[in-house]
C-alpha cells in the first residue's frame, strides 16, 4: 500500500499544480515547465521529429502530449496511454466584455460546460487563459482576484432557500469595479497582467479566456482527510499522469528492457464542451503524435497498426463518490468513497469505454500496486457522462478503460476528493506505464 507520507506530498504537489493552473493555457504551461525540469525535450509540430529513444513531449493550445520511448522500441512496440484533460466547467470571456450599468463595471461572460451556476456565487474570482497579439505572439494571463458574481440578498428573495434560480444571461454577469464601462477596459487589465513582457490592448488580436476560483487549495477533516479545490476535475487525473510519466522517466525511461511499451500521457482540451476542436480527443492531435512517433522507429503502415493493436489507454476521469445526502442517486449496490481507492468506471451503453478486457487489466494493475480500487455504475435512471474514453477508442481502435478519482461537488467551483486516492492513481499509472498490455 502507498505510504501516507507519499500521499501527503502528492497532495500538496497537486495543490501547488492547480494554483499554477487556472486555466488550461496555464495547465500545460506549467506540465511543460515540470517536464523541461525532468530532461524532456519539447517539440514543435511544425519541425522533423528524430526518432529513437527518448523523453519528449509537445504543446498545442490547450492540450498536451509527452511520452517516453525505451531503448529496445520498434516499429511494431505499443503504446501504454493515459489519457485525462486540462479544462474544466467555467464561464469563458465575450467579445465586447466591458459591461456594466448602474455604476458598476462587470464582465460579459457565457457558460463554458456544465458548471454548478450557485457555487461560483460569492467567490473571488480570476480570469485567466491566453491573449493572442496581432503579431501572432502569444502570452499567459491571470488577474488574480478581481471579479464575483454577487448574490441576491435574502430580503429581495424570500423564497430563495425554496429553490434558488439563475438566468444564464441575466444572473452571470459578474462584477469587476465601479465606474463607466465607457472609461474602463477590461482587456487593458488582461493585457496589463501579462508577466515579464509589456502589453497594450490594442494590441490583442484574440484571447482565450476563462474565469476561475483563486482560494487555495485545502487539506481538512478530521484527520486530515479531506482535499478541496477548484479544477479536480480534471486536473486530478492529468497531474497523477504527469507524476507518474516524470518518475517512470527517471526509474526506467529509455533504458527500459525489451517488450516495454511507450509511455503517453494525453492531456487534451475541451473535455467538458465535446472534444470537438484541433486540441480535444476527437480531434487528431493524439493520432498526430503517435504517427510521428511511429515514423521516427521505422514503422510502416501496417507495423503501425500492429502496434495500436498492442496498445491501450486508461482514459483517467473524475468521477462520483456516494453522497450520503442523497443516496438514492446512486446505484443501491455500488458506493464508492472518498480514500477507498481510484474508481473503475463502467456503463452498459459504452459512456465509458470499459470492457472486461479493460476491468481486467485494471485490476491486475491494482494489484500488483497494492492499491484498492472501486467499481462505479450509474442509479439507472440518472443518465451518465462521459468522458474521452469512447472517443479515443472510437478514432483510433485501441482497448480503453475509464478509471478516476472519486469526487463530492463534481462540477462545483470547488470540488472534494480524499487525500490518498490521486496519489493512488499515480502509483497505478506509473506501473500501466511500464507494463505491456
């Protein structure tokens, strides 16, 4: 079994990840940083890639892609994937943001998701993502606290606690300052928080902006149980992937043996609107990857599609622990909890794309790790999500599995898991990644 001490710092490093985070521009801003660290070499799409062993990773948009290659690898060595992503439910800048009336400066925002609309009342909030310049240039932002999305007072509301309703439109506007929208703007504070580099305004030809929690992260129960934090899902899973691919890179890396498999992390953008875009799971970016990858050892058409057959993808999402408020939500006969171990996620309509094949191979992993899993299954009448589980399956034939960390609040500005369980999914990942499927 994992130490606590190990889960300890693993939490505590996931925290310091999410504050670096607070959107998926930063989320793979920061992975690439921590990989630069560990002696990976970053890559750019538009260059020739040199085969061979290695630790590499590339970066487009929002989206992430590294991957170790062992000593022994040939045309026809599989792929062992994680599969996770880097955006979460949110609310994402308009154009023409600077609104306001009745004296108060407020933003122009529209529903990134599914989010909670009630539990992004009364925070703090930032806006953060990537502003685009005329030049082509781009550069990272974040404000800071600066907005909230103000409440109705109960004596202007009295039914309020019989069932509180929020227009999309009208309700979600939230608050920056005071004064004329017609003296401020909100893309010169943007441009203004730009770190390191003076930026104008005017000089913005697009942006890519989200808005997000700034209180920090927690650890708090009664015995130090309990993890709180804005962005879990999924940030849980990409983090517990990026752990794991660092240290297999520095246990085993290039100079593993033969029969090991390629190790990828895959942490796409745009989980929580579809996948449907250039950096998502049903996009290429993936294939792209694993092509060029294929290429640099000499593959050809049909020894690359040997190797996808030898492949397999543990697609890392978060998922639902039983709320003990609302048990009848649940399944009556599974009851995943907080600190009993990552999840095996699994759907008769193939919303997840576990299969006996996947459970299997799951449960082997999790054992030979010494780490309890659980299975979960939805009530069957609360439809499931899903996640990139099926679309990777879908798009490129490789065995998946669905697996994640167990959340309260899925969703919320801020969301509950236990402190053992993504270092949990860590210590699993790390074995997957150096296992041959």
């Amino acid at each position: 079994m994992p130490s606590p001490s190990a889960a300890a710092d693993h939490i505590q490093d996931l925290g310091a990840y999410v504050s670096a985070s607070p959107s998926s521009f930063h989320a793979v801003h920061e992975a690439a940083r921590r990989l630069e660290e560990a002696g990976f070499t970053g890559l750019d799409e538009r260059e020739p890639w040199t085969g061979g062993a290695g630790a590499f990773y590339v970066v487009r948009d929002g989206a992430l892609i590294a991957w170790v290659v062992p000593e022994n690898a040939g045309p026809t060595t599989g792929f062992n994937i994680l599969g996770a992503h880097t955006d979460s439910p949110s609310f994402k800048l308009k154009p023409k943001p600077t609104t306001g009336a009745f004296g108060w400066l407020q933003a122009g925002v529209e529903v990134y998701g599914g989010p909670l609309l009630n539990s992004w009342l009364d925070r703090e909030l930032q806006l953060a993502g990537r502003l685009v310049m005329l030049d082509g240039t781009q550069h990272l932002t974040a404000t800071g606290p600066l907005l909230r999305f103000p409440q109705l007072a109960i004596h202007l509301d009295r039914a309020v606690n019989e069932g509180l309703t929020l227009d999309k439109q009208r309700h979600m506007n939230p608050v920056w300052g005071l004064g004329n929208p017609a003296d401020f703007d909100l893309l010169g504070v943007l441009a203004s928080r730009v770190p390191g580099v003076s930026v104008y305004a005017a000089e913005i030809g697009g942006y890519d902006v989200v808005i997000a929690d700034t209180q920090a992260p927690a650890v708090f129960g009664a015995n130090s149980e309990f993890f709180a934090s804005g962005r879990l899902d999924n940030l849980s899973a990409t983090h517990a992937g990026l752990a794991a691919l660092i240290a297999h890179a520095e246990d085993q890396g290039a100079g593993a043996g033969g029969g090991a498999p390629i190790a990828v992390l895959a942490a796409f953008d745009h989980e929580e609107i579809g996948s449907t875009s250039r950096s998502g799971a049903c996009g290429p970016i993936l294939e792209d990857v694993l092509v060029r990858i294929s290429d640099g050892l000499g593959a050809t058409v049909s020894q690359r599609r040997q190797a996808l057959s030898a492949s397999f993808c543990v697609s890392a999402d978060a998922g639902h622990a039983v709320h003990p408020n609302y048990p009848e939500r649940h399944d009556p006969a599974n009851h995943p909890a907080l600190n009993g171990g990552p999840l095996l996620k699994i759907n008769a309509n193939q919303r997840y794309a576990t299969d006996a094949a996947g459970a299997a191979l799951w449960a082997r992993l999790c054992g030979e790790a010494n780490v309890p899993y659980q299975e979960f299954v939805s009530n069957n009448v609360m439809p499931c999500g899903s996640t990139i589980g099926p679309l990777t399956a879908t798009r490129l034939g490789i065995r998946t599995v669905d697996v994640g960390v167990p959340l309260l609040s899925m969703h919320s500005a801020r969301e509950l898991c236990g402190v053992e369980d993504p270092h949990r999914l860590a210590v699993v990942t790390e074995l997957f990644f150096r296992t041959a499927a």
